[in-house]
C-alpha cells in the first residue's frame, strides 16, 4: 500500500449550482430537490432560485451519486464534494 493516498470520501456535500443552460423548466428541478431534501414546495423553490444552494450534507457517497443524478436528468447542475 501506498502511504500518503488519499481514501475516497465516505460523507459529501450535495451542492445544487442552477439550471442546466439547454433546460427551461425549473419545475421539474424544484419538485426532484423537494423529495431529496425533504422540503416543502416554496423551500425547494427557494434553493433553486438562490442557487448555488446546499441540498445535502454529510450524505453517503452512493446515496449523493445517485441524487445527482437524478437532478442532471431533470435540467439540474450539480456538484459533490
């Protein structure tokens, strides 16, 4: 094993940064951060508009991943770190 190698992250930060510029709609965004964070609507819509936003802290790697994803698809722009 090689000392001084870094292990992967086993807790990140879910960071929103705003809208996908080819995506218009920002409702299908603000509905998919209402069910990962667990907001109410106007929340959810709050951290859209006042982007870049923390959607999750001290998530899971796989769980951030697979959150990430999910905003990508719906028209999000998405960082973990």
């Amino acid at each position: 094993m090689l000392k001084g190698k870094s292990k992967e992250p086993t807790e990140v930060t879910l960071i929103f940064k705003g809208l996908a510029p080819t995506k218009h709609s920002s409702v299908r965004v603000i509905k998919a951060i209402e069910e990962i964070a667990g907001l109410e609507l106007i929340d959810s819509r709050k951290l859209v508009t006042n982007a870049p936003s923390i959607i999750k802290e001290k998530a899971p790697l796989a769980e951030a991943e697979k959150y990430k994803a999910m905003l990508v698809e719906t028209g999000g722009v998405v960082e973990i770190k």
